[in-house]
C-alpha cells in the first residue's frame, strides 16, 4: 500500500482509549535523582543523599560560583530538604483531594462593564502616521508593498 494510502487507512481506523482496572493508591515514591544521589538517606532506604560531587555538578550545571564553605553549607541544606521530602512521602494523603492553589485566590480585576471608548479623532492623535480612521504601521511580513 502507498504510503499516503497507509496514513489515510490509519487515520480512518476507530481508536479506543486504553482501560486500566482501578489500582488501589499506594505511596508514591520520592523522584529520582537521575545521575546524582550517593549514599542512601538514614530516613527511609532507597532515598539517596546527594554527594559533594553532586552539589559541585548542579553548583556548575547553574553556573554558580561557589566557596568552598557555600559548597558543604549547600551540601547539608539540598539534604535536608531531601530527608524532610522522603518524610512527606510516608503520609497517608489517599483522602486528601489535589491541590492545584495552595492559598485562595481572588479576582483583583475590575468588573466587565462596557464604557464609552475613545473618539476616533482621540485615538488617533498622536500616531505617527495614519489613513483615514486606520494606523499605519510598517509591514512586517512580505517584504515592500505588501498589504
């Protein structure tokens, strides 16, 4: 079959969404480090900690400059944040509904309300150049004489 005769069969074939039985929730597991992660955290097992060479990969990877002191302080903070995660992921939040906003948001916008607009005349003072009741601007796409 042609290749295009191949796309129009296939695009004409009746797709199914895939089902998945319903999966009891189970904890989730902490994300993974990729290529960091050295010696695993005393908090819960498989949780790596990130090495010195790790905060030196990331300290390079963000182009930041950092003394030997803001190295190992930066070492011991990036850890700590990983030991506190690993403890939020032994809740139980099964019953908890996502969050999408975590404080309440309100609408500081004014109400839609339809006012009277400028005059053709007020709009159009200060412009450069214009045609009629209409601006004229350069054109930007198809080079001189374009429309």
């Amino acid at each position: 079959m042609p290749p295009a005769r191949a796309f129009r069969a296939a695009a004409k074939a009746p797709t199914r969404a895939p089902t998945r039985p319903p999966t009891k929730a189970r904890p989730r597991a902490p994300p993974s480090l990729g290529r960091l992660g050295g010696a695993l955290s005393g908090i819960i097992p498989g949780m790596a900690n990130l090495t010195r060479a790790d905060v030196e990969h990331v300290a390079h990877l963000a182009r930041l400059g950092l003394s030997e002191d803001e190295m190992s302080r930066l070492e011991g903070q990036l850890n700590h944040i990983l030991d506190q995660y690993a403890v939020l992921t032994t809740l139980d939040t099964e019953h908890i509904a996502p969050t999408a906003q975590t404080i309440e948001l309100m609408n500081i916008l004014r109400d839609d309300a339809v006012q009277p607009s400028l005059a053709v005349e007020d709009a159009l003072a200060n412009a450069p150049e214009r045609s009629g009741s209409h601006f004229v601007v350069p054109a930007i796409l198809g080079g001189e004489g374009a429309a």
